[in-house]
C-alpha cells in the first residue's frame, strides 16, 4: 500500500496547533495502521508505495544473519547470543528509564520494530567502518530475511531521524530521502513542535534534545584543536578535531555571517550554554 494512501494527509502546522492532541491521536493511528501494512508487504517481498528510493537502501553485502531476542526500543535489540546491537544511521525516540518518560512516539517505534520483525525475528547485519561503538555495542544496519532495510522502514513511517556518526556513512543518501519523505508529509515524529526549524535568536537556552535550528554563525573560533561556531541567540555548535577533515570541501572557517540551519542534540556545555556537536555535514546546512 502507497505511504500516502497508508497515512492519509496529517494537518499542516497551523492546524496542529488548534486541533492538538486530536491531530496526534491521528497520527499514531495512521501509524499502527502503516506499520501492519508495512509488515504485509515485507513479508511479500514488497517496498512501501514501490518506492525505488526505498528499495535502493538494499545491501551490497551481509555480515551474518542473527535472531533478535528483545527489543529495547526502535534502534537497539538484544540478540539470541546476548549481543545488543546498535542501528547505524537512525536514532530513534528514548523509552523512559528509571522513572522517566518516554519521549514522544517511543513506544510506536518500539512496537513498529517488532511487528517488522515478525515471529521469527530474524535479522541479518550489514556491518560499515566500525563494528562496536564506546558502550560495547555491535553496531550495523538491519535488514530482514528478505533484504528488506528495517532503517529505511522506520525513517519513512517518521519514527526515525538519520544520525550519522563518522566513519559510519554506508546508504546516507538513500537514509536522508527516506526521511524527507517523512518530514514532508508530517509523519510520526515530524509532526512535533521539537522537530521543526526554529529560529535560533528565538530559543530561551533551555531546550534540550533534539533539534532543527536556524541561525546566523556570529563567530568561528579554535577550540582545543576543534572548531567552535556560535549563531545568534548564544547557541554552540563544535566540531571535534577528529570529525574536522570531514569538512574539508566547504570549510567552516568561511561561514561566519552565514545562516545554517543545524540539527543534533542541544547539550550543556561547560559554562552551561546550549550546544550541538557536528560530527559531520549531513548535519549542517549552509542557506546562503
């Protein structure tokens, strides 16, 4: 079934904010809905709509093929032989822990990585440059028996925003339509006020967790062997020295008095100001 048949149309952003809580019962109806139609036609070796951009997040190779013995939330899974692994390329909402909330759309994540997973449950791992991240954690892409791209699955039912972590960048591209595609029709996630563009000048220093932010670079500056960039409104953004030669084909050095417009989690930094580590230029985009 066509995403956009699956879904329907989700109010746009003025109607979100009269109708409310109304609008986001909508949307994860829309979801438990798309996520059985999702999971029929994987099982029949289908891609949602005959998206070819979905169907070209296919794998060039398998590492091993594994079975998923609990599911922690929409990008971390425990296998069979007491792996966790860690999805490449997404990131997902937080299931709450030790008394604190889930964030918004957590359980729909959770839920719609276990129905794609289906009773067996088995998955197969596409592994990139690094094979465990600093927690111990396996890291790689998911794919089911069929070659379907769970990832893919999930950007494009908008219970996923791509998160690219250097050197880490296999299927990028096709991992950043599959969002687009969520964003522009206000799917999931992208129908919260948290995921969308927001002027920095406008923002109080007291948010946190993800989010889209616009402003203008006021200064560029060295930071032990990093880049420091600030934007109006007193927002950080840092690009550690590891990450820095990622940059090297448009050079942040030659962005102060531009506008971008940056994604990530907003931090506190030492002198408990907001910031956002740039890892890489999937995350940040020069405007003018």
């Amino acid at each position: 079934m066509p995403l956009g048949r699956c879904f329907g149309r989700v109010p746009r952003k003025g109607a979100l904010f009269v109708l409310g809580s109304i609008s986001r019962v909508f949307a994860r109806i829309s979801i438990v809905c798309c996520v059985a139609s999702l999971a029929a036609s994987c099982s029949a070796n289908d891609t949602p709509g005959g998206s070819a951009a979905v169907a070209s997040c296919a794998s060039d190779r398998i590492g091993e093929q594994v079975t998923v013995d609990y599911v922690y939330d929409g990008d971390t899974v425990r296998l069979s032989d007491g792996r966790k692994v860690r999805f490449i390329g997404i990131d997902t909402p937080e299931v709450g822990h030790n008394g604190a909330p889930s964030q918004p759309y957590a359980s729909e994540a959770r839920n719609a990585l276990e129905t794609l997973l289906g009773s067996g449950k088995v998955i197969s791992l596409r592994y990139d440059e690094e094979r465990h991240d600093r927690y111990g954690r396996d890291l790689a892409h998911i794919f089911l028996e069929n070659g379907v791209n769970i990832e893919a699955r999930l950007l494009e039912l908008g219970l996923a925003s791509v998160l690219t972590y250097p050197p880490n960048t296999w299927n990028l591209t096709c991992y950043q339509a599959a969002e687009q595609r969520a964003r522009r029709a206000r799917r999931g996630i992208w129908s919260l006020p948290q995921y969308q563009p927001v002027d920095a000048a406008s923002m109080t220093g007291d948010e946190r967790g993800f989010r889209l932010i616009k402003g203008k670079v006021t200064q560029v500056s060295e930071d032990r062997g990093g880049l420091l960039l600030e934007l109006n409104g007193g927002i950080r953004l840092y690009i550690s020295p590891k990450n820095r030669h990622y940059f090297a084909d448009s050079p942040p050095e030659g962005w102060q008095g531009r506008t971008v417009l940056v994604r990530g989690k907003l931090s506190s930094s030492g002198e408990n100001r907001p910031r956002i580590h740039i890892r890489h230029p999937a995350a940040l985009q020069v405007l003018d």
